[in-house]
C-alpha cells in the first residue's frame, strides 16, 4: 500500500471515491478496517460499472426503439483480459481512479492486478474476437457478441523442470463485477433428447471516447429442474442430480486445443447450445419489436467466426421451418441472407467433420436439415457440372467412407453469402487450395479482410509512456483513427523525439525485466535486445526454429565470437495433449537453465520462458519487445496479431513471407523488417521435388554442431533420448521445413546483430513501425466487414453523461 500523502482528488476522482466507500458498505457488506485489496478493486470496478451503466442502457434504448440493423457475432472463444483498465481509458478516468486509489492508500496498480482475467479463448482466434467487440463498440455499431460462458477459461501454466504443468483457471471464483445475469432470457437446447436451458449473462463492452456500450452476451447452462424428486424420494441422491450436473458441464471448461479438433461429444454440444440460444435470442429480440420473422436477414446480419458455429446454418433453417412455419425455400433465402463465415486457418488438422452416428445421436432433427441441404446443394451442382461425380463428392456436405462425417466447413460455405480469410495470402490460398473448387462454383462468395487490433488495448492500455509522447507529438486522434501514426513519420529523424522515444522504450523494456525477475528469478539486462516470440506453441510457428537459433549463438559465444548482447524471450501455451509442443517447451527450458548460469556467456545471452503467457503478460510484454519473431513456415500461418501488436509498440520484425507478416512488411517498408525463408510458392515447388531435410543439414556444419549438443544430453541433464523426437523428427520428415530455413534464417540474424549495433537507425527503424501500422487497427477490419459483408451502420448513441476525449 502506497504511505505517502495522497494528492488532493481531481472532481470525478472524488465522484469515484466515494462511489468506492459506498460500495464497500452496500456491495461488500464491510467496514474499512476489514477490507481486503480484493474487496477494494471490486468497489472500484462497481464505481466505474456505475459509471458506464448510463450508456449501457443508452444503447440498448437506442438500438430498440430505431429498430436497427445489428451485428451479431458468434465464436465459442474471447480471449478478453482485464477489463477494469480498459474500461478507465475509454471513459477518459485512468487518472481518476488513480487518485481515488491513492486517497483510500492504495495504488491503481494493486487493484489491476487483483482482477482475473477472462481467459475464455486459446489464442489468435478468440483474442481477434474480442478486439472486434471493442472496435464494434468504438465505431458505434449496433452489435451483439454471442458465446459460452465457461466457468473455467483456459488453464494456468506453470513451468517446472520437466517443462509445462497445468491447472485450473477458476475465475469466476470470487465473482465477477463485470457481468448482469439475465434470468428472463433463457433459452432451452434439446440434445441428445435432453433439454438443458441457456442463460444469459451480459457484460458491458464499451467504445473509446463514445457513448456505446454494446453487449457481449455468454451463455451458461442449467439443467431445468435441480433434481429428479421421483430419484430423491427413492434415496437414490446421485441419480437425483446426475441431469443437473450433467447439463452445466457444457459450459463447465474451454477446449485447451488450438487448431486442433478432436471431435468430442462435449464440444458439440457446447457447440449446438451456443449456437441455439443465441439464434433463439435473435428471435425473442425480433418479436419484441413486432417484425415478421421473414425479416431475420434485415434484423441480423450473423457472422461465424470459424467453423465453431457452423452448425446455426442447419439451426436457423430448423427454427424457422420447426418453429415460425415458414417454407423450406424462404428459409434457405433467409439463412444465407444472414450468415458469413471467416475462414482462421489452413491446417487440415483444425477442420471441424462430425462422425454421422455422433449427430444422429445429438442432433437428429438438424442432420435431418443438413443431409437436405445437401441434396439440394449436390442437384444444382449436377446440372451445372454434368458427369462429374468426383467433384460432388468432394464438393459434398458429407465425407464418405466407413466413418461417414459432416464436413463443417463445407456447411459454412454452402450456407454463407460470403467467406472470408483474414490476410491477403491467407485469403489466397483459401481460393486456390482448401476452398478451389468452391470458388469456381461461386467465385464472387470469397474475399480478404485483414485482421487488425485495437490500439486501445494494445497502445493506450499496455504503453501509457508510449501514448503520452504520441499524445504530445502528433495528438489525441491516433486512437480512434490510427492512420494518424504517418505523422510520426517526419519525426523519425529528429534527434529530440528519438531521444524521447528511446526513453519510452527503456521504460518498457526496465518493467517487463522486472516482471521476468519476479516470474523467473532471472535477471536481465534491459539494455541488451530483447528478442521475443510469444504465442501458441505450435510446429507450424517453429518455435524450435528459433530455439536452434540460440543454441547456435550460445556455440558461437563460447567460441569466442562477438557478438551484441541479447536476451531471448519465449512464452506460449502448449495444448496438454500436444507432446511435441510440451518438448518444444522442454528444451527452451533446459536451454535457459544452462545458458544463463554459463559464466563464458558473459551477460551476452540469456534465455527466458516467461509462463502463463495471458493478455495481462501480453500487455507488459509488447511494449518493450525490439525484434518480433514471426518465423512461421510460409502458407501456414493465417494472418497473425501478435505481430502487429508488436510493430505498433516498434518492434522491428524478423519474419517469412506468411500471413499477415506480407502486408506489414510491404507498409513499414522492406529496409524495417528482416525478411527470410522461402516463400509458400517456392515450398510448394520443393514438395513436389519432394522434400528431405538431410541435403540441408549436411551442408551445415553449425545447424549439425547445435542438433548435436541438444542430443549428446547437454540441455536435459545427460539425458540423451528425452530430446531424441524432436530432434529424429527434424532430421527425418521436418514438416515444417526448419531446415530449409535455418541458413537464412542465421543470415537475417546477422543483420539483426549488425542493425542493433547502430543504435540511432534502430531507433529510426523502430519509429517507423509504428508510424506506418496504422492500417492494422481491428477498427479498419471492422469497418470493412460492416460495409462490405453485414452493410451495418453506425447508430450514435445520446446520452448526457460526458465522457471526456483523451488516451
Ligand atoms: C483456432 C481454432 C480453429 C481454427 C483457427 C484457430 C485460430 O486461432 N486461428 C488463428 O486465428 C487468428 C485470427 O484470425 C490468426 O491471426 C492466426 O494466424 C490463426 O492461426
């Protein structure tokens, strides 16, 4: 707690704190004397909930009473982070609360740091949902998030010696000032003959600087009764509750895989329930404002993000033709009116096919739908293709053979009036390999929107120090139109500003080696390049790329090489059952236990894995990040965010040609990026040639010298087979093309060195990645999607609460 004589309270900071006191007494039901800091960050979230409230229910009058065109979102995951912070910046009261906190003895940073976060996602996917609710919310659009409300988000990581250990992620668990739960919306979901009931729990998403507040509405199940009185009356108590307990496991824990899919029983369910009360919601929202539900399609627009929710194309029919009696053929009109679907990635592995006896057993009805669907879909295709029973095949709802399945992706296509990849390359291949055939039937179905991030969170939020100099030099305007940035360009060579921004940096850069000290116990040198991959930890981002890279400049180092010091910083969550990415993680471990304790290294090389990488470390992460590793294979990657979010804080980035990595490079310039690796083209030409890593590694002497000491036990405690997959994996079949890689991947880290040796033009460099990154804010993303694929107006919303326009 902070000693020192708090300064005197700003107005609304004194509005704030007495909101704080009152809801200590009325809330926590407590006196000063007994509360704890938790007790404390709920008052103050209370006091700011207070505050946005008048805009909540603003909005909600607005959009009712106008009638209004909405958005509606739907994805099983939102990667959300802390809210708190981010809600005080949109309000314009960071400095506020501040000072509250300070005349109560506390610091704001105490109460930041006592929220939870919302882990309800696993990476890009799900944190690119929730930079779309805030960017919605900012561009005044009338919009509805739909998803699960998981009681368990994604799992805690821990790392110990033998790599990474997981746990439970209880965040709901003493409450959640964020959210209203709204018994009156509650919908039931018939699976599997059972009947289990969807409520409603809102929570408040609120634009920068406006008068919005839109809803992101989670769904939780409930069984609908607590329990079988004819099993209790018998005394068998198990069976009394086995339904209860039953139904609210659906919304009881997050699926840890990311692009993976593992088609368990479990998931879709959680997938149809999901789905079901959020279109039922639609319908309730419909006839309240008494329009025929012939007009769903000019109601809603419905975006799916990913196949997760492709199952409302079959649910939709099925409401409208089961339960409003409408036509089979209006009803096909009225759903692909409504729904687009965005395409998240290219692995074979993440596509979502049903086994037919699951849905049967499920879904019976909605697979019922689907195989008409089907029939309708394959006879206009026959007349169009004649002879061609491959191609319908392929082309099918259904994947034949003894297990037959239902392919999600082909229902998101057929049921869709637009599809979408998430970077131009992305967008690309989409067309030409997993989608090609689909667009030659309907070429003009499929187009690109580029993914984006929100500078809010990602600046104003994560780099105080950062936004205050852009404040300064060029204005408030970057952070809601973020093109604004080119206006740092003429700075990039005034010696005063890169003095400034060299100061902002170190500060980022003295933070997040405190966190590392603290997460770690390492020390750190904040003046060394910070050198950072964080993300999933997947093979397709070749982590153990960059790990290769390591082991090579710790060989060099020791071989009496000079070389600028650099602390390389790894974080990323593995999914449990991914024994390959779990070893990744093993040797990055094993690597850091004996580079940093090696006296030859000399300070010129540390190795860190920062656990339980989460938005709250993203945060403190990002902004003190100098060389950002975007090093996936090419073609394999779909857009990526953390590299934006990367560039936008300065980072320089090492990269392939892959995913959205193209199109930042093409803005900051090639001279700002370190560009390596083969393009996916070029990949593709060498598997035809077919592919074998030796040729590569046999030219090599340093890649051998690094497998070699990785296998001879130096990193696992003599331990000479623990790494033996990994390492058999790369020298063998290499999947993901390391090999072909690495010589050029060294090349680019040589001139990383070299450019980091002259410390004006980084610094140059660095301004000029953030000046020309304006284009990746998810507000653009947004923009498009509203204009091109929902055709969503904005709806300004009046309220007479003044919300004051600063970052
Ligand atoms: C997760 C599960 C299934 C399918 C895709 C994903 C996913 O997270 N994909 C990621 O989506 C991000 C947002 O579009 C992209 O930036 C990443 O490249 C992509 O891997």
């Amino acid at each position: 707690m902070a000693s020192s004589t708090p300064a005197p309270c700003p107005p609304k900071g004194q509005a704030l704190l007495e909101a704080m006191r009152r809801h200590l007494f009325s809330s926590q039901a407590k006196s000063a004397s007994l509360a704890t800091t938790h007790d404390h960050y709920v008052c103050l979230s209370l006091a700011v909930r207070d505050i946005l409230l008048t805009s909540w229910v603003d909005t909600v009058d607005t959009y009712t009473s106008q009638h209004v065109r909405t958005a509606t979102y739907m994805s099983a995951e939102y990667l959300l982070g802390p809210h708190l912070e981010n809600n005080l910046v949109s309000l314009g009261l960071r400095e506020e609360a501040r000072a509250a906190c300070e005349a109560l003895g506390l610091t704001l940073e105490e109460m930041l740091a006592e929220e939870p976060e919302p882990g309800l996602g696993n990476g890009g996917l799900g944190r690119l949902a929730a930079c779309f609710q805030e960017s919605m919310a900012t561009l005044e659009l009338p919009a509805i998030g739909y998803g699960i409300r998981y009681e368990f988000g994604i799992f805690r990581q821990q790392i110990g010696p033998t790599g990474q250990m997981e746990s439970t992620d209880p965040w709901l668990a003493r409450g959640n000032p964020w959210e209203v739960i709204r018994p009156e919306w509650s919908y039931p979901v018939v699976i599997g003959g059972q009947t289990v009931i969807g409520v409603a729990y809102d929570t408040p998403i609120l634009g920068y600087g406006v008068h919005t507040a839109n809803t992101l509405r989670l769904w939780s199940a409930q069984a609908p009764d607590a329990f079988d009185f004819a099993s209790f009356n018998a005394g068998d108590y198990t069976r009394a509750v086995l339904h209860k307990v039953q139904s609210e496991t659906l919304s009881k824990v997050l699926y840890p895989n990311d692009e993976l899919e593992q088609g368990k029983r479990l998931r879709l369910s959680q997938q149809i329930f999901f789905v079901s009360c959020s279109l039922q919601d639609m319908f309730r929202i419909l006839g309240s404002q008494g329009i025929p539900v012939t007009e769903f399609h000019r109601k809603f627009a419905v975006q799916l993000n990913d196949t997760h929710p492709a199952i409302a194309v079959a649910e939709l029919m099925r409401l409208l033709i089961d339960e409003h009696g409408v036509d089979w053929d209006t009803a096909w009109s009225i759903t692909t009116a409504t729904i687009s679907y965005t395409n998240h990635t290219l692995l074979p592995e993440a596509l979502e096919a049903w086994g037919l006896e699951l849905f049967q057993q499920l879904l019976p009805r909605q697979l019922q739908i689907i195989f008409e669907i089907n029939a309708r879909f394959l006879r206009t295709l026959r007349i169009r293709f004649p002879g061609q029973p491959d191609l319908l095949e392929r082309l099918s709802l259904i994947e034949e053979g003894p297990h037959r399945k239902v392919r999600m992706a082909h229902l998101a296509v057929v049921g869709s009036h637009t599809v979408n990849g998430v970077a131009e390359l992305h967008s690309r291949l989409l067309k030409e390999n997993l989608f090609a055939e689909f667009a030659q039937v309907w070429p003009e179905r499929f187009t690109n929107i580029t993914n984006g991030v929100t500078p809010r969170r990602w600046l104003a939020v994560a780099n105080p120090p950062l936004a205050e100099l852009l404040n300064d030099a060029i204005g408030t305007d970057w952070c809601r139109h973020l093109d604004q940035l080119r206006k740092l360009e003429p700075l990039a060579t005034d010696a005063a500003f890169l003095e400034r921004w060299q100061g902002v940096r170190e500060q980022a850069k003295e933070r997040l080696a405190a966190t590392i000290r603290q997460d770690t116990g390492v020390l750190v040198d904040p003046s060394s390049l910070f050198d950072v991959q964080v993300k999933r930890i997947h093979e397709y981002k070749r982590q153990h790329m960059a790990a290769l890279q390591v082991v090579e400049r710790y060989l060099r180092l020791r071989a009496g090489e000079d070389l600028p010091p650099r602390t390389v910083i790894f974080g990323g969550k593995a999914a449990p059952g991914y024994a390959m990415a779990k070893l990744i993680i093993r040797l990055i471990v094993g690597m850091a236990e004996i580079i940093n304790i090696d006296p030859a290294m000399d300070g010129r090389l540390r190795v860190i894995f920062l656990p339980n990488f989460s938005v709250k470390l993203g945060q403190k992460i990002y902004p003190a990040v100098d060389l950002s590793e975007q090093i996936s294979t090419a073609g394999m990657e779909a857009s990526g965010t953390g590299n934006m979010k990367m560039s936008l804080n300065g980072a320089l980035t090492i990269g392939t040609l892959d995913g959205a990595n193209i199109e930042i490079r093409d803005r900051v310039g090639d001279d700002n990026f370190f560009l390596f690796g083969h393009t996916a083209e070029q990949l593709a030409a060498i598997n035809r040639n077919g592919y074998h890593p030796m040729p590569w590694l046999e030219n090599d002497a340093l890649a051998k010298e690094a497998i070699d000491l990785i296998g001879s036990g130096h990193f696992s405690e003599g331990d000479r087979d623990l790494f033996h997959p990994l390492l058999a994996n790369l020298c063998s079949s290499d999947p993901f093309r390391v090999m072909a890689d690495l010589g050029d991947y060294r090349r680019a880290q040589n001139e990383v060195d070299g450019a980091w040796c002259d410390a004006g033009r980084w610094s140059m460099m660095s301004v000029l990645n953030t000046a020309r990154c304006g284009f990746f804010s998810s507000d653009r993303s947004i923009q498009e999607y509203a204009e091109r694929i929902w055709k969503v107006v904005p709806v300004p919303v009046n309220s007479c609460s003044v919300i004051p326009q600063s970052s």
